[in-house]
C-alpha cells in the first residue's frame, strides 16, 4: 500500500501518512490520539524528551543548592565554634 499523495509506502495501519500527512485511502473515521499525523507525535515525544531533560537539570540544580547549603552550614558552624573558644 502507498501514500495516493506522496508514494510513500505505508504499513496499512497509519491514519495518515507518515511523509506528508494525507489522510490515507479508505479512511474516515474518528479522530483519537493515535490518528494524529506523525509529525505531532514526533514533537509531543520530542517535548517529552525536552521536559525530561529539564527535570534532570533541575534535580541536578536541586543538588547543586544542597551542597550550597551543608557547605554555609558548616562555615556557619565553624564561625560560632570560633566565636565559643575565644
Ligand atoms: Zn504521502
């Protein structure tokens, strides 16, 4: 089977083709998330993978601030230890 628009061979299950999004022959029905056009499945899998990374940097971030913090933390101490002792 292939794309009437384009040529592309197609597997018979797409909704749409994969190359240039013509609805493919035959098909008239319904719309759900597994009809849309691969193109936006592509970019919601790529936002997905964009967001993915976004959490890691700020998990990173996150970590990054802790160390921050227990490193104050111990100056902190470090100063009140000194001003003990004096
Ligand atoms: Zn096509």
């Amino acid at each position: 089977m292939n794309c009437s628009n384009c040529g592309a061979a197609l597997n018979g299950r797409e909704r749409y083709c994969p190359m240039c999004g013509q609805p493919v022959n035959g098909y008239t029905g319904e719309s759900s998330s597994t009809d849309l056009p691969k193109i936006i499945l592509d970019l919601a899998a790529e936002n997905k993978r964009q967001n993915e990374q976004i959490i890691q940097i700020l998990k990173n971030q996150n970590e990054e601030i802790k160390l921050v913090g227990q490193m104050l933390n111990t100056v902190s101490q470090y100063f009140i230890a000194k001003n003990m002792f004096k």
